[in-house]
C-alpha cells in the first residue's frame, strides 16, 4: 500500500489542493486543504521505515502504534 502512495505522488506538482470537508453552516462550503510533495514524501518515508522496523525487528523489543 505505501508503494501505492509513492507511486501516486510521484505524478503530482510540487504543491496541490484536496477536497478535506464540507461546511454546512452558516453556509455551504468546500474546504480544501494544500498539500506538499516534499512533505507528503517525507512522512511516507518516515512511515515506512517504522513498518520496515516492526517487520524486521529492528525496533529493539518495542512495539510502534
């Protein structure tokens, strides 16, 4: 699944917009929220290398959630 992420983010610009709620009151509104291709990269980068420490062990008996 993060292989899938990389993968999606690899063809977005550097910067992008998405859909992240709906305001209902006092009016109806979408709200967006930038997203960042560094940044994004980088916490995918720091999720997988947590998942890689659980899988192999390398977490010295500690349990990451």
């Amino acid at each position: 699944m993060l292989k899938e992420a990389y993968v999606m983010i690899l063809d977005k610009p550097d910067y992008w917009e998405v859909h992240t709620d709906t305001q209902t009151a006092p009016i109806k509104k979408e709200i967006y929220s930038k997203v960042s291709k560094p940044q994004f990269i980088e916490k995918l980068d720091i999720l997988s290398s947590m998942v890689s420490e659980v899988k192999n062990g390398d977490s010295n008996g500690r349990v990451f959630i």
